[in-house]
C-alpha cells in the first residue's frame, strides 16, 4: 500500500484517498449497513 510503503509527501495526500474510499464505501453500500454506518463514523472522527 502506498502508506506502508511511505509513498504519501503529506497526510493531504493520505486524506484525499482516504476519502475517496470512504465516498465508495457509502455509495456501493446501503444507509444501514455495517459498513457504512462505520464509513460514516470514521468520516467524522477525520474531521
């Protein structure tokens, strides 16, 4: 992964593709799934 290979030049950069994930994750999943009710969760402790 590019953070376990320290590929990032700064956490904006982390950010950025975290939140793409996070934006999959809820857009392929339903409102009360597990994992997007997580998605939702982590998204707010980003902020």
């Amino acid at each position: 992964t590019k953070l376990k290979n320290q590929e990032y030049d700064g956490l904006d950069q982390l950010e950025s593709d975290l939140n793409v994930m996070f934006e999959n994750a809820k857009r392929y999943n339903v409102p009360n799934s597990a994992i997007y009710k997580r998605v939702f969760k982590l998204q707010q402790l980003m902020q």
